[in-house]
C-alpha cells in the first residue's frame, strides 16, 4: 500500500481541508439512510448487483458498513488507521471478483449526492469552494486506495510468475493483437467485396434482362450482406479498444448470406427443398442469436 502521507502530498489534501471536512460530519450523519436508499436504486441499476449482495444479511451487512464508510469521509482523521480500513475494503471487493467498473461507476454517484448536499449546506461562496475542493480529494483518495488492491492483485499473479511463463504470456499477447489486425484486415476486404457483389447486382438489374424482381430481391440481400460486415468489422474495432467481442455479430452475417439465398430462391418454385433447408439453418442461428443476445442484455440491464 502506498504511504498515506505521501498519497495525500499527492493530492495537495491538506490538515486544513480536513478539518474543513470535520465540520460537516455531524450533518453528513443525518443523511446516511437518504443517501443508502438512493445508493441501493443506483446500484441496483446495474443489473448484476445481485450477484454479489445475494441475501437480506449480506444487504443489511453491507449498508451498515457503506453508511459507517460515507460518515467517515467527513471524519477529519485521515491516519494510517482510516487508510487501513479503505485498503481492506479494496482487498474485499477484489476477493468477491467486483469489477472496478462498477466501483467508479458508484463513486461517480458518492461525488453527485455528496456535492448536491454540500451546495444544499453552504451559503457562502468561498467556503462552498473550499468545501467542494476538499470533497472532491478525499473522494479520489478513497477511490485511489480502493483501486489499488486491483493493481496489486494484478501485479501480484503477474510477480508470482516464472520468467518462462511471463515470457509465454507476453508472446501469446503479441500474437494475440497480431491475429486481430489480421483478422480486422480480412473483415475490411469481406467489406469492400460485399460492396462489389452489391454493386455487381445493380449493374444486372440495370442492364441484363433479368426479371425486375429477381433483380430487387438479389440487390436486397446483397445489402443486407454488406451491412451485416459493416456491424461485424464495427464489433472488431470495439475488441481492438478493448471491449469483449460478440460472436453474435458472426450469426447476423451468416443469417444475412442465407437470407439472401431465401430471397433468390423463393423465386423459384423447383428449389423448395433448398429453401427449406436453408430456412431451417436460419431458423436455428436466429435461436442462437437469441440466446446469446439474451445473455448479454442479461448482463447490461
């Protein structure tokens, strides 16, 4: 853990802003069942919270605790003691596997409620400055510390590594952004000849005696394909920055392809057992689609 002291020169939190803050304890107080039942809505917004406050002890447990944490802020001893605390209560979120994304995203709600409070609190413009200038470091130092035992955590696995496994590892991720450059190249090229059957199935619509509405259909389903490769090429870009990929963005282009063959062979009356084969694949891809799209609503809302 980083020397408290030092992280506090750090963050030019000074003796005077905690005394400052010490002020707004006894206020602060009165507000923390307010602000627990707004925190709960909050979080409950995330949709897995569930996961980790799994019954009325642990609930009840953990509002104790956050109530105890939020009157603290404003305790104006800000010691190796108070660091202590925040450092165990990082340890806990890191061992129940809590993502971090979940707590900044909950301490951008502790900062919005606490400074609506403030402004609610102080009249005078100097000291609402000074006031919210001490708020917002002592949020950010809780939020350094409690992000900390992640990177630790981390570096930690990373530490207890021979150097044959951390030389593995670092090639695998190597090869591993090799391959999705490759693989976003091989999607820009799947694009630019999805533009060219596109533009190709114009140029027979426009200028073979093909039937008028063989012709649309055929367009129809060639546009359909390139925007299936649009999404899919925009998904890979979304890997490349570091979000998960969704393999259901494959589905959609092969449901595309097949949908474009329903198109061209629904006009014709001798392909009804192709048609119905290639209707049953879609059928199937269209379930998997659905599940896998079901799961990852599941985890957003």
């Amino acid at each position: 853990m980083t020397n408290f002291e030092e992280l506090k020169k750090h963050y030019k939190f000074t003796p005077e802003e905690a005394q400052l803050l010490k002020k707004f304890q006894g206020d602060i107080s009165k507000l923390q069942n307010e602000f627990i039942e707004e925190f709960y809505d909050y979080i409950w917004g995330f949709g897995t919270t569930a996961k980790f406050l799994k019954n009325t002890q642990i609930i009840e447990y953990h509002k104790a605790k956050l109530k105890e944490w939020f009157v603290n802020l404003f305790s104006g001893s800000y010691g190796v003691e108070y660091f202590t605390y925040l450092y165990k209560i990082g340890e806990i979120h890191v061992r129940i596997g809590l993502p971090t994304h979940f707590v900044n995203s909950a301490f951008t709600f502790v900062r919005t409620y606490t400074l609506k409070k403030i402004d609610e609190m102080v009249s005078d413009q100097a000291e609402y400055t000074r006031v919210v200038q001490a708020v917002e470091k002592i949020i950010d130092i809780n939020l350094d510390v409690l992000t900390s035992s992640y990177r630790e955590e981390e570096l930690g696995k990373f530490l207890s590594m021979s150097r044959f496994e951390k030389t593995i590892l670092q090639g695998l991720k190597k090869f591993n952004s090799y391959v999705n450059l490759f693989l976003a190249f091989s999607l820009a090229i799947v694009a630019f000849f999805a533009i060219g059957l596109f533009v190709y199935d114009i140029y027979l619509l426009v200028f073979t005696p093909v039937p008028i509405e063989e012709g649309i259909l055929t367009v129809l389903g060639s546009l359909l394909v390139l925007w299936a490769a649009i999404e899919l090429i925009h998904e890979e870009i979304n890997h490349l920055q570091g979000r998960g990929f969704a393999i259901g963005a494959f589905i959609m282009l092969a449901m595309a392809a097949l949908i474009r063959k329903v198109l061209i062979y629904s006009l014709s009356s001798e392909k009804i057992n192709e048609l119905l084969t290639v209707g049953t694949v879609i059928v199937a891809l269209g379930i998997a689609y659905w599940l896998i799209g079901g799961k990852a609503k599941a985890k957003i809302s």
